[in-house]
C-alpha cells in the first residue's frame, strides 16, 4: 500500500478527519507499541476503528497501517524526527482540513471522551486553533487527544522549522480552548492512560482484567 493522503470520498473542508498518530519509535518501551494487543485488538488497529467510529473516516500518520490488517490511507512524516508535531503537522498541511488527533497508545479511550471534544470544539471562539482536555490539578493539556484547525498549520510549521515540538507550547492558551477533566476521577482520567514504558504495558494488561 503506498502513502495516499486522498480520502475515499471528497469531505468538506470543516469535516473533522480522524488521524491516528503511530510514527514513534517506541524506544522507550522496547518494542512497537503500536503492535500491542489489548482487548483483543492491537492499538492502532482499535484506536484507527474507534475515530471511524467518532467522525467516519481515519488515516494513519508515520506508517503504513497494511501490515496491521488496517486498510486506511496514511502519510510519512513530510518533517522527520520532530515527534507528534510533525505528524499533526503533515495531516494538516495534506488533507487541509480539522484532524481528531490521537496518539495509538491508548487503550482505554472512550468514544465519549472524544464526542465530548468535538462538542467543545463546536462551542469554541474563533480564535481557538487547538480544541484539548486539560487537567484541572496542573492545567496539563493532553496534546494527543485533540482537534486542530487548519488554520493552525503555519504557526506549527513555522515552530517546527524552529525546532519547537511541544504542542502545548506552539499552541499556548491564548489559542486553546479546553475542556477540563479532573485526574482525581478515574472515570474521567483513565481514557488518557498511555503506554511508554514496560510496567506501563503491565498495568494497562491488569487494567483490562478489571475493566
């Protein structure tokens, strides 16, 4: 399967496209996370099918997605070594359109987690060019389960270029428009549980027995 940034059918240019984020090296955890398999799937093949389920249609960015038994058009990182940035980066500049970002290393992500962020973004101001949860302890923003505008990309680039690759910065506050989660909830904060490390993995594992 070659990269083909073309979507089956033409989308209107406010249709939210759902882009799985899957170009990482897993160096932290030792193997490819991606590969995973919790509740019966592996990760990008669940998190590719759950934004299908969201929006109606899903891309992969930084591999081929064949492989996985996936069948979805996916792009190589156009600006390599640069981290999620680069990947959200390439959607926005290939499909020009507002992507439903979200890491693949997410087990436990809900489909409401996801309605809910797309109600926000239509209740955002014009200003807004990243629509994210935050968390209400620290006021972290959970960049890799967000919503970004196309009109957003020159800015990314632009940071990119600069070799800034931390979306919370590229995107400050002043262009965020967020919806606040408390990390106290599990209810609320389990969906954001990610896999980076080999204990992470054995947690998610006992996670899921008890779910």
């Amino acid at each position: 399967m070659t990269a083909n940034p073309s979507p089956a059918a033409p989308p209107t240019l406010d249709t939210v496209l759902g882009v799985v984020l899957a170009g990482g090296g897993s160096t932290r955890l030792g193997r490819d996370k991606a590969a995973e398999v919790i509740g019966g799937r592996s990760l990008l093949a669940a998190t590719v099918e759950l934004l299908v389920r969201v929006v109606g249609e899903a891309a992969v960015s930084g591999r081929d997605p064949a492989p996985f038994g996936v069948a979805v058009p996916w792009l190589p990182d156009a600006v390599t070594g640069t981290g999620p940035a680069g990947g959200i980066l390439t959607a926005l500049e290939a499909y020009g359109r507002p992507i439903l970002a979200v890491s693949c290393d997410l087990p436990f992500l809900r489909q409401d987690t996801l309605t809910n962020l797309l109600e926000a973004r239509r209740r955002r101001p014009a200003t807004a060019l990243m629509t994210t949860y935050r968390r209400t302890d620290t006021g972290y923003v959970e960049s890799l389960v967000a919503v970004y505008e196309p009109a957003g990309a020159p800015i990314l680039r632009r940071a990119v270029e600069s070799g800034l690759y931390r979306l919370s910065a590229v995107f400050p506050e002043t262009i965020r428009h967020h919806l606040d989660y408390d990390p106290a909830d599990p209810l609320a904060a389990k969906p954001f549980f990610n896999i980076n490390y080999p204990r992470d993995l054995e947690l998610a594992r006992e996670m899921e027995l008890v779910s």
